[in-house]
C-alpha cells in the first residue's frame, strides 16, 4: 500500500549508483520504536526491482573484479574514512531506527563498523592461491576468484554492525552484491551504499533493495543471477533460504539463533559473573543472538546470583535512547514486544518465578522491563526457545557433567560462557560446550579477526576472519603442461 506523507522524508531503493522510486511505487512508514512516531517513507521493492538490481550487479562485476587489489583496498579505506567522518550521523539514524541507546551506537556498533572496513581493506592485495606440485611435467596451481553476485540480507538488531560484516569482505573479495535491510531498520544501508558510492565505488557494484523478506528476499534466493546468498536472522527462514536456494545450487551462509548458556561456578568471581551476565542478557534489549539469556548457576551460589542479578536488572536505566545514562532502549517494534511479554507468560504458566520485571515500562514506545526467572527446570519453554527479549532464566546445576548437559541440551551452538577460578576446569568444560564461541570468565565479546557463527539451529558456516575470504571466494585450479 502507497503511503502518502508529504512530511517525512522518503527513501527509494538504491540501485546502479542510482535512488530509483519502487517499481510498484508502494511505500511504506518507518517507525521509532522508543515514540511509536513516524520517521521516514521507505521503498517496498519488488522482485522486478531485484531483478533490475541483480542486472546492475551483474554487468559491473567484471570491472570490480579485474580491478587491481592494491586499489579496491584504497577505495575501501576512502569508505572507512567517509564512514569515520559521518559517524555520528550513521549513529543517529540508527537509534532512531532500531531504537538503540546513541551512547551503545557509539561505543560498539559504529567503532566495529569502520574497524571491519579497515581489516578487510587489508585483505585485497592478500587474497592467493598457492603452487601445488602436483606433477614434475606440469606447473600447477591455484587461484581464488570472487564467487560472482552476492545477496546479502540483514537483521533488525544490528543493521549497521552485521550489515557490514557482510558488505566489507564481499566488496574486498571482488563481488558484487544487492543488500537487503531488514523491512523495519533500512536507514543506514541506504546511506552507507551513497557514501560507498563517494567512496569510489563504482554503480552497481554496492545495491539496496528495501522492503519485505517476503517479496524482495525470497526474489534474491530465487533469482538465478545471484551466485551466493548471505543471511542473518532466525532458523525458520533461514530453512527456507537453504530450500530456495537449492534450486540453484547457491551457496549459502546462515547466521541464525541462540539460547546460550552462560555457567556459573561456585569458585567463580560472582560480582563480575553476575555484571557480565547482566550485560550479556539486557545488552541491546536482549535482541542479541549470543545473548546469554540461560544463566546456569550452581547450586550452592544459585540464590545469590539470582540475587545479584536480579539487583543489576533493576538498576538497568529504561527510556529514551538519546539520553546519555540511559542503558536500554526499547526492542524494536510492537510485535517483538508482544512476543516477548507472551514468553514471560509462558514462563509463568511453566512454573517459573518472575523475580523481577516482566512488564512493559510506559504507554509509549515499546520498552520491557529487565527480567529475571528463577526456578527454571531445563525443559521449559524460556529455556529452550529463543525469546530474542531482556529476558533471562536462572537454572540450577550440580557439577560440570550436569552444566555441561543443561548447556549443551537445545537446538542452538551459538555460544557459551564459563566462568570458574579452576583454570583446569574452566578449559575442560570449554571444549565441552557445544559452540561456536565459548568466553572464559567474561562474556559477549566479538572481533572481526576471529570466526563467528554455530551449528544447528544456529546456522550453516562462518563470518569474520579469513572465513568471510572463503565465503567470498571460489579456488580454481591450473593445469600447464611443460612438456
């Protein structure tokens, strides 16, 4: 449906270089999630809009990828600089589009941002094969070549950060690619692919198709043009991403959900386990894939780090996302609110106790109050399902082959944490935990440099890293006969 508000800006799709209004000229309203008030008009594209952008990329893959390594690194570092200079503008949009705290934007989003440009600026001229003797009468060798068009689709909890850890190594391997913001959060890929495009980056190289999964992500997975799909977001669609692109044999990478569990010992420094863990669970609202939102307590400690916890959950600060000593902000829409205030329902109706929170905070705007569960048996729903809120469940355990079975004990290998005083313990329950990353004695740490991804219901491959070159790239081998 075309919405008519000559008083909100409006944002048309990006493609070729080009801002091109939607094909079916359908718009819709962004909305703030912290004042429930109108902010923007964006594009609802189509899958011909993707088909137009899948073109663009198409014909200028070539020329980007024949281009000298040594350059494309110079045009990446231009965009970190151009990204530097207008962070706080990119800040901006993106608290009032995902209804995150300015001081966490800030802090980590935007500084991770242009650290994953400048490291995968430093990839270009490093990409190689290598020379395998296979033969004394043939030089035989390897190369690695861009896997071509890229369709990079992207969440609503970090549609800057992750966003990025798609579009940098993508753009450093030599492809092209069409983004897909996730329908609620698209403000900052629009403006991110203009300064890409002042940057040097030439049309068509960097796309931004906006609008819903439905019509524009599922026209990416389909169209044969597209050579690679890259996705963040949650099991159920990632399922069906693995299904439609199987019809043309794309290749995939899937970075989905989490229930991790964060284990506390009873040897463990409880101030600084329970203050992790806070920032762990209420971290972004929650809306986090690592968060830890299972806190597995020993039992001689488990009242008092329900306790501690529950006292830090309480004097997280609540409320408008530009004020500097706010924390947290709201999640990010309606729906999401109603499906977290439908879990802690849930975890009522199981049996489990509501320590604290478990309420919306306000008339306006779509905030949740921090909460705590105690009395949280393994398999209810709040320990199995991802709640994606500022929700967290306290369960008990005995010893390590019991933390070890709790933690291990869902669908999800996201991640993990373990914290313990008992050096050899905490390296033994380490490679016990079934995750992609396991964090001793601190937790929700990440770094370009190091892979990220799960298994399961967590996702198919790796990002981050020389991961994220493989992921961009396809070898090829060489054959020359020296007879």
């Amino acid at each position: 449906m075309t919405a008519s508000r000559p008083d909100l800006p409006r944002h048309d799709l990006l493609i070729d270089g080009k801002r091109l209004p939607p094909g079916t000229g359908d718009y819709s309203t962004n909305i703030n999630p912290a004042t429930e008030a109108p902010i923007a008009l964006v594009a609802q594209g189509s899958a011909a809009d993707v088909d137009t952008a899948v073109k663009a990329a198409r014909a200028a893959l070539k020329g980007w990828a024949g281009m000298r390594a040594a350059d494309r690194a110079r045009i990446l570092n231009r965009f970190a600089d151009l990204l530097e200079a207008h962070a706080e503008e990119l800040v901006t949009l993106e608290s009032q589009d995902a209804g995150k705290p300015l001081a966490s934007v800030r802090r980590q989003d935007m500084p991770a941002v242009i650290d994953t440009v400048r490291y995968y600026a430093g990839w270009c001229d490093k990409i190689h094969g290598s020379v395998i003797p296979a033969r004394p009468d043939a030089l035989t060798y390897t190369v690695r070549e861009p896997v071509g068009v890229v369709a990079a689709i992207v969440p609503w909890n970090f549609p800057l950060m992750i966003g990025m850890w798609k579009i940098a190594p993508a753009l450093a391997c030599g492809c092209t690619l069409i983004v897909k913001p996730a329908e609620i959060t698209p403000l900052t890929a629009l403006r991110v692919a203009e300064l890409a495009l002042e940057a040097g980056v030439p049309p068509g190289v960097f796309n931004v198709v906006t609008g819903k999964g439905s019509v524009v992500g599922d026209a990416m997975v389909a169209h044969p043009g597209i050579d690679k799909v890259t996705f963040t977001g949650s099991p159920g669609v990632g399922r069906g991403i693995m299904q439609g692109a199987a019809a043309n044999f794309k290749r995939v990478t899937l970075e989905l959900g989490g229930k991790s569990a964060n284990v506390i010992f009873a040897d463990a420094n409880l101030d600084a386990a329970t203050r992790a863990a806070a920032s762990g669970i209420f971290f972004n609202a929650g809306q986090v894939c690592s968060a830890g939102s299972r806190i597995l307590a020993q039992r001689q400690v488990y009242d008092e780090v329900v306790e501690r916890l529950s006292a830090r959950a309480r004097a997280v600060r609540v409320g408008d996302p530009a004020a500097p000593d706010t924390t947290m902000g709201p999640v990010v829409s309606a729906a999401q609110m109603k499906t977290v205030l439908d879990y802690v329902d849930i975890g009522k109706q199981e049996g489990a106790s509501a320590v604290t929170g478990g309420v919306r905070v306000g008339e306006r705007g779509f905030f949740v109050e921090p909460t705590v569960f105690a009395n949280v048996a393994h398999e209810m729903r709040i320990s199995q399902e991802e709640i994606f809120g500022p929700v967290a469940s306290v369960i008990p355990f005995d010893d390590e082959e019991d933390a070890v079975r709790i933690a291990n004990g869902t669908a999800f290998s996201l991640a993990a944490g373990v914290w313990s005083a008992d050096i050899q313990r905490v390296h033994k329950v380490a490679g016990e935990l079934r995750a992609g990353t396991v964090w001793i004695n601190t937790y929700g740490y990440t770094d370009v440099r190091l892979p990220w991804g799960g298994a399961g219901d967590s996702g198919l491959g790796r990002e981050h890293g020389d991961a994220a070159i493989e992921n961009f790239t396809e070898p090829k081998a060489i054959w020359l006969s020296l007879r």
